[in-house]
C-alpha cells in the first residue's frame, strides 16, 4: 500500500521479496509454513501450523495482494464493459 500511496515500486518489490522467501521455506513434505521463523538462519523455530494467530497475517496479507492485482485486472480489461 505504501507503494502504492507513494508511486513508488521499491516497498512492494521487498514486500514480494520477503513473501517469496517465506513461501519457499515450506515443508518439502506437508507444504506448511511453521509458526516461528529465526530472521538470521531462516529455519523455521516453530513447526506448527494453523490458521491461528502468528500464520493468519502471512495469508492475510497474501489475500489481500491477489485482490489488489484482481482489481488491478478488472480494470485494465473490463472497465470497458461497464
């Protein structure tokens, strides 16, 4: 949002950067995140994994990125229709 409200890509692109790199750190077998990530090693201190507070924001926020590129889409190519 900030980059957004600013004009300026450089919040979002390490926003990206940041959910990728989480997304990635999945369990090979389960495909889950875990609840608590050490920021130095990027192993993961937590192995649950839920909808519960301390995972809910990481797909929130996931949530809300396809919805602002839906909305980016709608109007691109079907404003025309309304």
């Amino acid at each position: 949002m900030l980059s957004y409200l600013l004009n300026n890509p450089v919040y979002e692109n390490v926003a990206r950067k940041a959910m990728d790199s989480i997304f990635s750190r999945r369990n090979s077998e389960t495909g889950l995140l875990g609840n608590e990530l050490n920021i130095h090693t990027g192993e993961w201190l937590g192995l649950m994994s839920g909808l519960g507070a301390g995972l809910d924001s990481y797909f929130e926020y996931m949530l809300k990125v396809i919805l602002k590129n839906f909305q980016e889409m709608f109007k691109k190519y079907c404003q025309k229709l309304f």
